[in-house]
C-alpha cells in the first residue's frame, strides 16, 4: 500500500474511532495508527533539533506532546476495550 493510501485509510479510521477500535480485534488498525503517530512523532523530533526560535521550539513541543498523548490514548482504549495489551 502506498504512503498515500496508507494515511487515507488511517484517517478513515481515526474519523470512526470509536468503532474502529472496538471492530480491530486483531490490532492491526491500532497498530497501523500507532505507528503512524510515532512517524509523526519522529519528524517532529527532527524539526525540534532544528528549530532556532523560542517560539517555533515552543509549537514543537506542543506538537510532539499532541502526537504522543494520542499514541498513548489510542493504545489504551485499544487495550481497554479488548482486555489484552497490544504487541506492535
């Protein structure tokens, strides 16, 4: 599958969560997203180490604190729902 596809499918099911998550028995959407989060998460890293204003340094941060929490979110309602912790 392609970046693209990959990104529309992901969005397609973040716009869906709920559902996405309850009907992913496998994990493999969650994963899918986690992983995508982490992508994010990555490059935001990145730009922090080149960022040179406060306030571009204080976006950042913002940013990569957004994309953390909601790795983390998306896992443990994943994990709650289905009573078993997810294996990436």
């Amino acid at each position: 599958m392609s970046d693209t596809a990959a990104e529309q499918s992901i969005f397609g099911d973040m716009s869906e969560l709920e559902k996405t998550l309850s009907q992913d028995f496998t994990g493999d959407k969650v994963r899918a997203m986690v992983e995508y989060f982490q992508g994010i998460v990555e490059a935001t890293q990145r730009m922090l180490t080149t960022a040179r204003e406060t306030n571009q340094r204080h976006l950042i941060n913002q940013l990569l604190s957004g994309f953390q929490a909601a790795e983390r979110v998306v896992r443990q309602i994943w994990e709650t729902i289905h009573g078993t912790v997810l294996v990436m």
